[in-house]
C-alpha cells in the first residue's frame, strides 16, 4: 500500500470515502436544494414590498397578475410551496446526511478493528490500549460529528455565496461587488485561522489518547491500587493528565472563539455599504425598491452564515486530526505477511523443526541465538531454563507473533513465512501462563474459536481438563458469568477453563506456557491429569519453570543464553549432572524446605 500520509488529512478523506460517492452526491444534492428553497423567503418579502409600493407596476403585475389581491394570493401560495419544500428538503437532507454519516463510521470502526488485529505483537508493546481505544471510539466518534453537520454546513455556505451573489449581479451589478468585498477577508480569516488551530487540535487528540490510556490502565489493575492505598494518587495522577487535556482544549477553543466577532465586523461592513449605496440607488431611481429589499435581506443571509464558519472550522479541524490518527491507522503496514501456503488443519502431522534460528527484540535485546531443535510428530517435549533464556519467545516464534531474523521455523517441512496464518494457528492450540477470559459464560469462554460447539463436546473439554466439576457447582454452571478477565474464577479455575478451550479445539499441536505455574499442588495435580490424557495422539511442547511437572516428557530442552544447551529424557540429563541437574536438585531443595516448614 503506498503511503498517503503526506498527504491533506482531507484529501486522505475524500480518497477513503470515494466507495459511497453515490450516497454522498445524493446528501450534497439535498443539501443544496435546502438551502435555495431556505434563502427564497426574503425573496418574497422583497416581491410583497414591490406589489405594495408598485402595485399595477410590479414584478407580478407584468406576469399578467395585475389584481392587487390576486398577486398577494400568488405569494402566499408561492410561500407556502417554499416554506413546505425548503422543510422536506431539510428533513431529507438531514436524514441522508446522518445515515451516511453513521454508515461511514461504522465502516471506518469495523476496518479500524480489523486493521488493528491483523498487525504484529510488536505493533501492541509500543503503544497503551487507551491509546487504541482512543482512536476506534473518541477519533471515529469526531469524524462522524463532522459528516453529519459540518459537511452539510460547508455546503450550505458555499451554495448561500454562489446563488445570492450570482443573484446580486444578475439584478444590480453596480453595487453587487459592496457584498462581495468581506468575502476575501472572511475567507483569508479563516484559513489563518485553521493553520493555527490545527495543531492546536492534534495535541488535544493526542491528549485524550493519553487520558484514556491512564484511565484504562488503573481500571485494569483497580486490585493494585486498592490494595496500595493509592487511590489519592491516582486521582491526582489523572487529574494532572485531564488537567492537560482541559489546558490544550482551552488554547484552541481560546483561538476558535475569537473568529466568530473578527468576523462579525468584515460582515457588517459589507451590510452598511449595501444599506447605504443600495438606498442612494433607489432615491436616484436605478434601483427597484422591492429589488433593494431583497438585497438589503440578502446581504445578512449572505454574510451571516459566515460567522458559523467558526463553528464549521472547529468541526473541521478536530475532525482532521482525527482523521489523521485513522487513517495513519489503517495505512500501518502489518510486518507479520501471511505467507499464503495452505495446510488444512486435518491433514498437519506436527513435526516442528527450530533451524539455526536467530531472534532480537526491537529494543535490541537478543534472546534466540542460533537455535535448533527437532520436535518429532506426536512427541511430549518440554523446554526449560532459567528466567531470560527464551523459553517463551520460542512459543511466539512458533505462533509467528513474530518472525525471525535468521534461520527458518519447519511445521511438517513446510517454512512457516510460506503459510497462511490462519492454517498455522489453527493447527496451534495454546495455554498460556497469563489466561485471558472474556466477559462472558463459562460456556461462551471452553467454546471460544470453536464456536459451533455443542454444549456436549463443551461438557466433554471440561470434563477432560477436570473443569467440569466446578463449573457444576457455580450459580449457574456453564451459563454463569466469570467477570472481566475471568475475575470470579480462582487462578486454576481460569487454567483449567483455558485448558478446556484448547481440548476443545482439538490441534495436531498444543503449546503449554508455564500452565502450573501459579497454582496450587493439588490444582497442579489435577492439571498434570488432565494433561497426560489431552496430550495422547498429538505434538505437545511444555514450557515449564517447574522441572517435576515434565519429568516424563519424551525429551527435554534446556535453553541457556538463545541456544540448546542439553537435550534428553529426565534420567539422561539427571545422570549428566549439568544445568538441569542442577536446577532439579534446587527446585527439590526448595520442595523439602517448604515440606519441612508445613510439618
């Protein structure tokens, strides 16, 4: 995609919107036709003010209404046709301009959203979740303020410039330029105004991202902060960012409000110029009274509407820095491709081959350091070493969160940048030490990805993860709300409904990171079962800091410093008396001490 973010926030726009083109040449029409049928009634205050003065002289007279009574008839029903299509028109106009408005935005959410999650694991470690949440609501929220009003007011203005001033010069040219002369002030007022308030409004935008970030980060950890006592602190620490959001609101809104009175004075100057030299015209007799009434009505819906421009500028500017941060978005090239290659889930074998592979940090911390390791299909392998030595990252290479740098990852032979992601993780079944669960039911949490699931093979994951048992004895069982993050549920409870999901899916290959690692003996008991038995027939790689936990693995890898240090089966790498050895004889150091200290 070739980058377009030099480009105009607005040109960006207009690009992105070219698909309902249709839609919005309907709206703009409407608009139009609003505006002329709504500057028409000073039109015939003027023609009134012709047949009262003139009377058998007048405009109507000499269409051949030449009863005086007749032609007030004429204008009322002329009236009330404008009163009632200038309210059609508006009510037309308004709905085709709200709609669109919405369907845009909904559009723009639904491929922000998306945008968002096709991007790499590294994109989400640089930026906060306010931040993100930021742009898909605040930013988006602000564009559909500007295409539901201040489109329509733009249109609205430049209509009102062109039909009333080609107006004043079809009828009185000679002092038709005394309206028009404020224009190019007016017009220079306001880009110089909008070239100062543009980055005015982007460090607003920037601000509440920030804000939102803030909030959505103590939220998060409203546990941390309760058990600290820091909730004085956190309210002063949100006070000072929303404190900066208030300050750069106040120097744009301080900016913005000066248009509306520097403009109010061009106006009344073109307004004065009109009143005097029209009504020197009529006295001299060059100019038609009823003429000069419309005229003198004309100069204010003219130049009046002018001064929302400060409004519509407002509108516009907020907008656009929303824009930019959308758009900037949605123009974010993903660095993880998919590699395209097929390989249905059914027929992966899991063989998993780790080639001389080399992997670093974007901060330049290098973890993988030529890495190699044969995991045979079928095979209980487990990795392990001390904290640092890359065990997870390994996992995320897997997966491609990330890709490496050197060397290559092998599934069943195939290079993993050759793959379709969505085959690849398929065919991956992942525990992870840190469970996520949704705000949602039991249920809806086993049968995430497998969303088709019957509340049979539902019952029949957890059962097999040994979690049927206490989702049984919840308050509603399976249906039952475990809260935000799977709050309501004790830490192995949310492994084990994790567990579940992945038994559910049913992979060729199933990633456990660190899955006992902050439970119980007995809660690790009952998950070491239900693992021995959802390992059966298919590859299994444990990431364990916990060495009794893999001690019947078929092999086991020792990573210190990127790189394989020892491999075999639990009594080969005792006998071996190495780092494993070593760390076995700590971790059951450990054990009898805390036995000892229980006793």
């Amino acid at each position: 995609m070739k980058s377009t973010t030099k480009q105009h926030p607005l040109k960006r726009l207009l690009s992105y919107t070219r698909r309902y083109r249709g839609r919005v040449i309907t709206a703009t029409v409407f608009s139009i036709l609003n505006k002329i049928f709504d500057i028409m009634p000073p039109m015939l205050i003027g023609a009134a003010v012709d047949v009262i003065v003139r009377q058998d002289d007048s405009f109507l007279a000499a269409l051949g209404f030449r009863e005086i009574h007749v032609q007030l008839i004429v204008l009322s029903i002329l009236t009330l046709i404008i009163w009632v299509l200038e309210s059609l028109f508006d009510y037309i106009r308004t709905v085709y301009w709200r709609n669109l408005s919405q369907l845009i935005e909904h559009d723009l959410r639904i491929e922000a959203y998306e945008q968002v999650q096709k991007l790499e694991l590294a994109y989400f470690e640089d930026r906060s979740t306010g931040g993100l949440m930021s742009i898909l609501n605040d930013d988006i929220n602000q564009l559909e303020r500007f295409l539901d009003i201040g489109a329509n007011d733009i249109i609205q203005i430049v209509t009102t410039v062109l039909v009333i001033g080609g107006l004043y010069f079809a009828v009185a040219p000679e002092i038709a330029w005394l309206a028009i002369v404020p224009m190019p002030f007016i017009v220079w007022g306001s880009v110089w105004f909008q070239r100062k308030l543009a980055p005015r409004y982007m460090a607003v935008r920037q601000q509440v991202g920030l804000l939102n970030s803030q909030l959505s980060n103590n939220l998060g950890g409203i546990a941390t902060v309760k058990s600290f006592t820091a909730e004085a602190h956190e309210v002063e620490r949100i006070g000072r960012e929303s404190n900066l959001y208030r300050e750069y609101n106040r120097r744009a809104i301080q900016l913005s409000a000066a248009f509306v009175p520097l403009i109010r004075m061009a106006i009344v100057g073109g307004f004065i110029a009109i009143m005097y030299f029209g009504g020197l015209a009529v006295l001299e007799g060059t100019l038609n009274i009823g003429l000069y009434s419309i005229m003198v009505f004309m100069t204010q819906r003219l130049l009046w509407p002018l001064t929302r421009m400060g409004e519509t500028f407002d509108v516009y500017q907020r907008a656009m820095a929303s824009t930019t941060r959308i758009l900037d978005l949605l123009d974010t090239e993903p660095r993880i491709v998919d590699g395209g290659g097929t390989l249905p889930v059914e027929k992966v074998r899991g063989e998993v081959v780790f080639d001389n592979v080399h992997f670093t940090y974007a901060d330049g911390q290098k973890v993988v350091k030529g890495l190699s390791l044969n995991i045979p299909a079928g095979d209980t392998v487990a990795i392990v070493g001390a904290t640092g030595a890359g065990k997870s990252t390994v996992v995320k290479l897997l997966l491609r969160f990330y890709d490496v740098q050197e060397g290559r990852i092998l599934l069943d032979g195939h290079d993993l940048r050759d793959l379709n992601l969505v085959d690849l993780r398929k065919a991956i079944g992942f525990v992870s030490q840190d469970v996520f669960l949704f705000h949602g039911t039991a249920r809806e949490n086993i049968a995430y990805g497998t969303f088709d699931a019957s509340d049979e093979q539902v019952a029949e994951a957890a059962q097999t993860a040994e979690a049927h048992e206490f989702i049984g004895e919840l308050s509603k069982g399976y249906e039952t709300i475990v809260g935000e993050r799977g709050q309501k549920l004790s830490g192995g409870q949310r492994q084990r409904v994790s567990i579940a999901r992945a038994v559910l899916k049913d992979p060729p290959i199933l990633i456990l990171d660190e899955a006992t690692s902050s439970v119980d003996n007995e809660t690790e008991a009952a998950i070491q079962r239900s693992l021995e038995r959802i390992a059966v027939g298919r590859t299994t790689i444990i990431i364990a800091h916990r060495l009794s936990t893999v001690r019947n693995a078929d092999c086991i890898f020792v990573l210190e410093d990127g790189v394989v240090s020892e491999q075999g089966r639990h009594e080969e790498l005792i006998a071996r008396d190495g780092l494993y050895a070593a760390l076995w004889r700590v971790q059951m150091g450990e054990r009898e001490q805390l036995r000892a200290a229980g006793d």
